[in-house]
C-alpha cells in the first residue's frame, strides 16, 4: 500500500506533495449516457396515455420532429434524453402512489394544488415542475395531503 501512495504523490525540494497530473481531455469524444434512440422512448410512450401532442410539448419539440424521429428511429439529444428519463422517473413514482398510470394522469389533469402551487401535465416541461410533481408524491405517499 505504501508503494501506492508514493506513486501516486511525488515529493518536491521544499518537502511539499504534489498530485499527479491528469488528463481531462481525450481525443476520444465521452458519451454521457448510452444512445437512445426513438423506439427506447416507445417502450415509455406506450406505458403512459399521453397524445403526440403532449409528448412534443413536454419535450420542447415539434410533433414533426418527434415523427421523424420515429420514423428513422433517430437518436435523441442529451438534453431530451434527459427529460424523458426524469419523465419517466415521476411516472414510477406515480403509479408507486396512486396505483396506475392511468389515475396518476388524471391527478395530474385535474392540476392538483401543492405547497408550491399549482401543477398539471404541462408542469412535466420542466425541471422545476418536476420536482414539484415528485415532492407532492412523496407528501402524499407520507400521508400529508397539502
């Protein structure tokens, strides 16, 4: 173990310790999470009863972007990637909850009132919306109806 530790610290003149340099460029472009193209966002768009129409509100996309998506089963961007993912995480949470997606849906059709205010489908366009939506399911899931 010691010999570990003395490679990886170099001793300097002054008796100071330096870390090792390390290379945070690559020539090698690093892919934040595996492709995920159209067909893996079906798998999630089949489960929940939401309209094309709502899809491509909530993901900031247009409805003939996320049909040409479909139809050459097209890799999303990260950012998208990441919001259907975080989608997707509320909607587990939901049916955890309420016991279907189909009742959490209505829940949150009938733009339900929090402590943080008012939410609805539309509050699954954003990040802040989202945490509101998993904070009322927790509340709920706790017992406190507030």
């Amino acid at each position: 173990m010691q010999e570990i530790k003395k490679d990886l610290h170099k001793n300097t003149k002054e008796g100071r310790v330096e870390e090792p340099v390390m290379s945070y460029y690559s020539s090698k472009q690093i892919k934040p999470t595996k492709e995920f193209a159209y067909n893996d966002f079906k798998k999630i768009f089949d489960k929940v009863d939401l309209t094309q129409k709502e899809w491509s509100d909530i993901l900031h996309i247009s409805e003939r972007t996320l049909q040409r998506y479909a139809k050459d089963n097209s890799v999303f961007n990260f950012s998208i990637i990441d919001r259907i993912l975080s989608i997707d995480k509320v909607f587990k949470k939901g049916v955890e909850v309420f016991g279907s997606t189909k009742d959490f849906i209505s829940w949150l059709r009938n733009e339900p009132v929090s402590i943080e205010g008012e939410m609805s489908l539309h509050s699954l366009a954003s990040f802040n919306g989202i945490t509101k939506i998993l904070n009322q399911l927790g509340r709920i899931e706790q017992g406190i109806l507030a």
